[in-house]
C-alpha cells in the first residue's frame, strides 16, 4: 500500500464492516464516514469495503483489481468507439492509447485509485446502454458519479449520443 492507501483501506473504521447500518453510513452526505476521507464518494468505499471483506491486508488482490477494471475501461471504450461508427482499428488504437497513456495508467498504481478506474468502467457502460436500456444507463451512471465526480465526463457525452 502506498500514500493515501492506508488513509482509505487499512485504517478506514468505516469499511470494516458491510452489515447494512454501516453501508447506510457511507451513503450519508457529509456523514461520518465522508467527512473522514473528505470526500462524498459512497461507491468507492463499498468498493473498498467490499475488497477488505475479501482481501483483508492481501495487497496484491487490490492492485489485481485496479488492473482488470483499467483493463475493463479500454475494452468498453473500444466498444464505445465500434459503436460510434469509428473504425475497428481506430478504435483499436483509441483503446490502446488509453490504456497505456501516462495519465491513466498513474491511477491504477494505488490502490485507493479504485475511483478513477470504477468511475471510468461505470461511465463507459452507461454510455454504451444509454439508448437500449436508458434507465439501467443512468443508475450506472449515478453509480459513476459516487464513485468519483470526474465521471461527470459521461453526461455530454450522452446527450449528444441521443442527440445525434
């Protein structure tokens, strides 16, 4: 575990248990378990919460989920991309950009980055339902947003999906 990792898994009280008193607690805004990290991001801390149930002080399992969920991001957009008509190769190497390009691959390296890699995955998939199955798409996408803010990204985005 590196910097903020010990702050949001190790010795997070509020991720010990997911008995459902405690997972009401991070859904509470500007509860306890918000104001310790500092951050409205509910989500996220399940997430986290739900990894120590199955990893406890395990890190290799936390850092093997970031990877696979980064992983997952790059094949939803090369998806998103098919979809948006762009060529398979194009999309390809629109995939492949994103999973190797500095700025995303920094976010995978610490474990309490799950976020960023959570947020991006629920995004990317309510953008690809965002016409087949609208409301299934916009529970993924307020998913995304309690997990991190920057999943915002994804509302322009699809309004001009439908638009155009």
């Amino acid at each position: 575990f590196v910097g903020d990792d010990e702050f949001y898994v190790v010795d997070n009280p509020f991720i010990e248990s997911l008995d459902p008193a405690s997972v009401k607690e991070l859904f509470v805004p500007g509860g306890p378990a918000s104001l310790y990290v500092v951050n409205y991001a509910p989500v996220h801390l399940l997430a986290h919460g739900v990894q120590r149930f199955l990893f406890g002080p395990w890190m290799e399992p936390y850092h093997v989920t970031n990877a696979l969920l980064h992983a997952l991001a790059g094949l939803l957009l090369v998806l998103l991309l098919v979809r948006s008509r762009l060529g398979a190769v194009a999309a390809l190497l629109g995939g492949l950009f994103f999973i190797v390009h500095p700025a995303n691959v920094e976010a995978v390296a610490p474990v309490s980055q799950l976020k960023t890699t959570l947020s991006a995955v629920l995004a990317l998939g309510a953008l690809l339902w965002v016409r087949e199955r609208p409301l299934a798409a916009a529970l993924l996408f307020a998913a995304a947003l309690l997990a991190k803010a920057s999943a915002l990204f994804a509302l322009p985005m699809a309004a001009a999906f439908l638009w155009s």
